[in-house]
C-alpha cells in the first residue's frame, strides 16, 4: 500500500484510521497503481422559471413534447453506438475540450455544482451537464454557471435536429430522450466554446450515453444499491459498470467506497494505468463545524490544507463533496503530478462560498421552516436525516414524501422515521410516481397508522404538513420536510413560490 505524505495533522491521522474498513487484498491492487498525491505540503446558477415570452415558452413546449415521445430515461438498451453515431456526424464536439466526468450513486450533482465553481472562480469558462432536472429542462445544460437560456436550448435543439433524425433512420432504436438531451450538451459546449465541461452520468458508467468522451479526471461519488435491476444486485457489480468511465492514463477521485466496490474500481485503475487518489488517504475532509447557513471546514487536498472554507450547505456528506470536488479540480489543474503547491486559497474560499444546490437541503419557507431535499434512496435519506439533525433544531418535524416505484421506498421510510413525528404521504405528477395507497400501506407499517396521513394532491400534502407543524404554536420550533423524489422537490418548489 502506498505511503502518505509526511504530515504532523493528527486529525488527518484519524480520517486515515477511521477510513471504510479495508480487506486486505486492496493491498496487492494498490500495489500496482499509482496515488495521486503531494509530497509535502450568494448562490449562483439558480432554478429557472418558465420563459417570460409566450412565443419562447411555447416553442420549448414543443422541443419538450418532440424529447418527451423518445424513450425516457429509465428504458435502456447497453450500448453507446447510437450516441457515438450521433456525435460521428456532428464532428465529434465532446473532444473540443477537456472533461471531468462524474459518477457514484448520491452527490453526483451537489459535487459537478462545486466543481464548476471551483473552475469558474479560476477564470475557466465551463459547461455542466447534469440530471436530473429539478423543474426546468434547460437546468440539465449550463454554461459559465448558469442554465442555458431557453432560446439557446431550442436552437441547440433545432441545429441537432437533423442529424438525430439521420441517426434514427440507422439503428435498430431511436435515440433516447437522455441520449439527445447529451448530444444537445456537447454541441453546445463546443459552439460556446467551454474551456473544460463537467459531466455527470445519467445512469451508471460503461454504456451511459455521457460516456463518449475520453475525461482526464474520472470522479466516483460514494456508491450503494440504487437502479439494482440494471446495473447490479451487490456493490460490487455496480461498481463494475461505473468504472467504465475510467478511461486510459485518467486521474480517478475516489469517494470514500464499501469494500467491494473499492477493489472494482482500483482494478480498473490498474488496468488503464490510471492514477488514483483516495478520499481518507489521499485527501479529505480534516475538520468541520456547523455554522450560520452551512458549515465551516479545514480540507486536506492534493496540495495541502485549505483552512476555513465556508460552504452554505448543510450535512456532512456535503463536507465530503466539497472534498472530492477539490480534489478532482487539483488533479485537473495538475496539483499532486505536475505542480505540488496548493491552489490558491483565498479563490479556493471564494468559490466554495458561492455553491448551491437547489433541492438538496433547501429552506424555501420560514414560520415554519419548510425544506426540500431530494433523497430517494436509502443512502440519501439515512445522510439527509443526519444533516437535518444536526443543522435545525426541530422541536417536530412533519415529512412530506412521494417516491418513484421504482426505489427502495421501505429502506427509505426507514431511514426517516427516526426524525418525522407525522409523515404525509403523497404523489408527485410523474408516471414513475408510485401509487400513493401503495406508498402508504408501507407507511403505515413503518410509522404506523396514528402517525401516516394521506393527500393524493401535493398542494393539499404541503398544507396539512405546514398545518401539523404548525399545531405546537408560531415559536416552538415546527418544521416540514419534502422529500423521496427530485420530481416531488420540484413540484414543491414551484408551488412554494420558487421559480
């Protein structure tokens, strides 16, 4: 196992000890690759409203409505010939620039949204694809930090448009919702021009459509079991089809992983000649309090510590974002290979205070305090009920929560039993939607029946919740949170009043 760097942080000691319990047989993987390493040493980009023109708004409409009649994003068949087509007749516009690609199961969007602050607040021009969206579609394309205008998507869509339907006419299926909605990202990445793009997958790794580029920095977010009938039953297998994003002499960011999923994805490293750099080895979080708004944090990078970096988000998974953010911008800009100072920490500080992230811990509402967050797996709900607990102090907190069918909803409502005295059970406008007789059936048997209430309409949902909060009087402390789906989020937020 490779060594760290001579440091005398005996908190940084303690982040190595108390790592992800480590089988031996990483030893022999970590033997053959190399760690990346020194030796020595307000919110932007918010969710848009619709467009303010009728002729705008109806001509997305349209766009929306041609996207919406292709395969969705859940129906998949594994293979990127279609998308490598696509990008044949368009000349291969996602090898106009450099990309960092990211993927994981939780965090993939909060971390390319710290990315590409970290990259903008050094004078970068960027693009960020990301998904899902919250409750614009141009959201899912941003250039220097912000969506991309709707006028702009539409004509990104118009000038595409020809060749997807040239596509179509070749392969055995249409090209995909996601899989134009990629194309569209890449076009307009190249047409900007973007200096380096930040790229999160849809859907695993290997036969995602985002993965026709070839990324210098390849970023893994923590994985568990999420999408197991497509990509896997164990953490292992799914982790399999994630590497496939680590391409040939890459620099991987690896999040702190479960066993098993380590050792897939530093095989692949060996196999590509990859350099690695580990969450917990490598670099990480060193220190964390909780403050006014967010949190305040001493970050070890590739370069060195970054003391007090502000960041206005809630929960220590955020804290570890911000990490595997940092470290994936170092790698990019050579920090650890070709340069062995850290980056300057007063831009590092700049951008780190200027994140957001709509949806994730959100507070759209006061008195009382309503949040949104957009958990819809076990993991991110067990991480969203620790932030909670720890960043409000809710003397009773009511939750909001309609989910996909598709997700875990029992490992869900789990998780957040623990911190919801009622939980109002709905469903959000999507065909995913899971029933919601279904999703209180399960309720019930979790929270059980004097605790579960039933609103079919979200706006109906949100009211009883704020009522429920509400009961204890104006000043003890009621709270609501929204959650289980980023489509629940969405709609939440529109009927909240923002966007």
């Amino acid at each position: 196992m490779s060594e760290l760097p001579p440091d005398d942080s005996d908190s940084f000691d303690e982040i190595v000890a108390n790592e992800t319990e480590r089988d031996p047989d990483l030893a022999v993987i970590e033997a053959g690759s190399r760690t990346l390493r020194t030796q020595g040493g307000a919110p932007q980009g918010d969710v848009p409203a619709r467009p303010a023109d009728p002729e705008v708004d109806k001509a997305l409409r349209a766009v929306e409505a041609e996207l919406a009649g292709r395969w969705g994003e859940t129906k998949l068949e594994p293979s990127v010939s279609r998308i490598s087509a696509l990008m044949d007749v368009l000349g291969e516009p996602q090898r106009a620039y450099p990309s960092i690609h990211i993927t994981g199961t939780n965090g993939k969007t909060s971390t390319a949204r710290m990315i590409e602050a970290l990259l903008r607040a050094f004078e970068l021009r960027t693009g960020r694809y990301t998904s899902p969206h919250v409750q614009s579609i141009t959201e899912r394309i941003s250039l220097d930090g912000e969506p991309i205008p709707a006028e702009r998507f539409i004509e990104t869509y118009e000038d595409i448009k020809p060749y997807v339907e040239m596509v179509d006419t070749q392969q055995e299926y249409r090209l995909s919702f996601f899989e134009v909605l990629t194309g569209m990202a890449y076009a307009a990445f190249a047409d900007a021009p973007v200096d380096v793009a930040v790229v999160e997958v849809g859907m695993g790794g290997s036969w995602d459509a985002t993965n026709v580029i070839e990324a210098d920095v390849a970023v893994v977010t923590p994985i568990d079991l999420d999408h197991t009938d497509r990509l896997g039953e164990t953490h292992g297998e799914i982790a399999t089809e994630k590497s496939g994003i680590i391409k040939q002499d890459a620099t991987v960011i690896l999040a702190q992983q479960p066993v098993d999923a380590a050792q897939v994805l530093l095989k692949k490293a060996v196999e590509v000649d990859a350099t690695v750099a580990r969450e917990g080895l490598e670099f990480g979080v060193v220190a964390r309090n909780v403050a006014v708004g967010g949190q305040l944090m001493t970050l070890r990078g590739l370069g060195g510590e970054y003391e007090e970096v502000y960041l206005p988000l809630h929960g220590a998974y955020q804290a570890h974002n911000a990490a595997v953010a940092l470290a994936a911008v170092e790698a990019f800009f050579g920090v650890g290979a070709a340069r062995a100072d850290r980056l300057d920490i007063e831009t590092v500080r700049k951008a780190f205070a200027e994140v957001s992230s709509p949806g994730r811990l959100e507070v759209v509402r006061r008195s009382p305090t309503v949040v949104l967050d957009a958990a819809h797996n076990p993991a991110g709900a067990r991480a969203t009920a620790e932030a909670v607990g720890e960043a409000f102090d809710f003397s009773r907190l009511i939750g909001v929560v309609g989910a996909s069918g598709d997700k875990n909803v029992r490992g869900l409502l789990e998780a957040f039993e623990p911190i919801f005295a009622e939980v109002v059970i709905t469903q959000n406008s999507s065909h995913r939607a899971m029933d919601v007789d279904e999703l209180a059936g399960i309720a019930v048997e979790i929270f059980g029946d004097d605790r579960v209430q039933v609103e079919p309409r979200l706006d109906d949902a949100l009211e009883a919740a704020i009522t429920l909060a509400e009961e204890e009087g104006e000043f003890a402390g009621g709270g609501v949170l929204v959650t289980g789906s980023v489509i629940t989020v969405g709609e939440a937020r529109l009927l909240l009043g923002r966007g």
